[in-house]
C-alpha cells in the first residue's frame, strides 16, 4: 500500500509508522519541467490520479516540453511526526527527444517536526538510469538536490531556503545508471518549515532519451543509537529501490 513505507530496519518501520500524520493543514505539491515548460499537480487537485488531499500524488501521463512523464508519484508525511519527515518522488519513465533539460520538483510545507534540538540528521539519494530505446551514446548529467525553507514556501522551478543534500553525476546509454546520495546534520530548524526535492536530467544530446528518475530526503534527530545511525546513513539507496519496487508499474511503449 502506498500509505505504508517499509525499511530495512524494525527500528526504523517503527519510527514511520509513527509519523503518518493528518495533512488537514499541510500542502504538497510536485511540478513538472521541460525546458522552458512547466506544469505544477497540487496534492488533491487537478491532475492528481486520486484527487484527494492524502501527501500522495500520482499523475499517470503529462506532455509538455516535448517530452512525456509516464507515471510520476510523489508522497509526504507533512507535517511530520513518529520523529521524521519525508518527501518520496519518483517517476516510471521521462522520454522524448531534444537536448534539454527535464525535473521534478517536490515540495511539502507546514512541517513542525523533527525540530532542533537535538541535532537533526538529514540523509538524501537519488537513482537514475538510461532506458531501452535511448539513442545510443546520448548522455545525460543527472542531478539532484534538497532544502528546507524557514519561511514555510513552496517551491515549483528549484529549490528554494538552505541546501541539505546535493550530489550530481553523468551517464551515457545505453544503460547508464547511477546512485547518488548525501547526508548532512542539522544544528537549528525551528516551525514551521517546507522540505523541497529536484531531480533533474540534462540532456546534452539530439535523439531519443529515456530515463527513470528517483529521489528521497528523510530528517531524522540525533542523538540515535550509533548503529542507527550508521544504517541511516548507508542506506538510503537501498530505501529508494525499495520505494521504487513498491510503486512500479509496467512499463508502456
């Protein structure tokens, strides 16, 4: 079930199941960009496949820019509770052709915990692959970064506030695919707050390009137990594979 987050940890499915939190005052939105194209689904609104306010969002297919998003889900826990807030954001397939630059940018707000103090653990990662079909050699510098914003707005083309979690690698198809992650510690956040993901793929190539894209941040507070902490840290991929297994679904022409 999509409401469900499971990790690699008791510890941790624990800590989440906590933190399933009512979103009666919160406000979740993903936007969708293409060069110079945008298109922003508000949690609950148009365009979104439930059409209810749930911090999940799912858009079966957008075009805009020349390219397609097919099957783009992005989930929250805003406001935050159980100790953690979340932004989950991923997408099936992004395709089309043209060098550009394509992203999706989550962002959440009315966030009132974790707060400082104690410290605050920020662990961020993303995945990205070439697909079949990609003209071969076409290569693509994929991206992406995370931030909180103190003055609790959302944010649709960037990241906007204080940068927590960043990491950038290129890839070449066919098959090109990487993991990318970051975690950083917090000293001072105070509510309310918004959390914003981007995940971006440049395109430096003509041709065809298809690409999967995924991404997660998770704060979490410190102190932990030293081998939470460890597992907090190492494991963020891993907690992205496993999102990614739970929310896939066949892939289209």
């Amino acid at each position: 079930m999509l409401n469900e987050r499971p990790l690699a940890t008791t510890a941790l499915v624990a800590i989440l199941l906590l933190g399933v939190a009512s979103t009666a005052d919160a406000d979740f939105q993903v936007t969708l960009n293409a060069g110079s194209a945008s298109q922003t689904i508000v949690d609950g609104g148009a365009g979104d496949g439930d059409g209810t306010v749930n911090n999940e969002i799912s858009v079966d297919i957008a075009n805009l820019g020349g390219y397609s998003f097919k099957f783009t889900l992005g989930e929250t826990n805003a406001p935050g509770g159980g100790g953690i807030a979340f932004i989950n954001v991923g997408t099936d397939r992004i395709s089309g052709s043209g060098a550009t630059t394509v992203s999706i940018v989550a962002s959440a707000n009315h966030f009132t915990e974790p707060v400082t103090p104690p410290d605050l653990l920020v662990t961020s990662s993303a995945t990205a692959q070439f697909l079949s079909g990609t003209t071969s050699g076409n290569k693509a510098n994929v991206s992406y970064s995370a931030y909180f914003d103190t003055s609790d707005a959302l944010a649709t083309s960037g990241g906007i506030g204080t940068l927590i979690g960043a990491d950038t690698s290129q890839i070449t198809a066919p098959g090109g695919n990487v993991d990318l992650s970051d975690s950083r510690v917090i000293t001072s956040l105070n509510p309310p707050y918004a959390l914003t993901f981007v995940l971006q793929a440049q395109f430096l190539n003509s041709g065809t390009n298809k690409i999967d894209l995924d991404g997660q941040i998770e704060i979490t507070p410190l102190p932990v137990p030293s081998g939470l902490i460890l597992a907090l840290t190492a494991m963020p991929a891993l907690c992205l594979g496993i999102w990614r297994r739970r929310r896939s679904v066949p892939s289209g022409p």
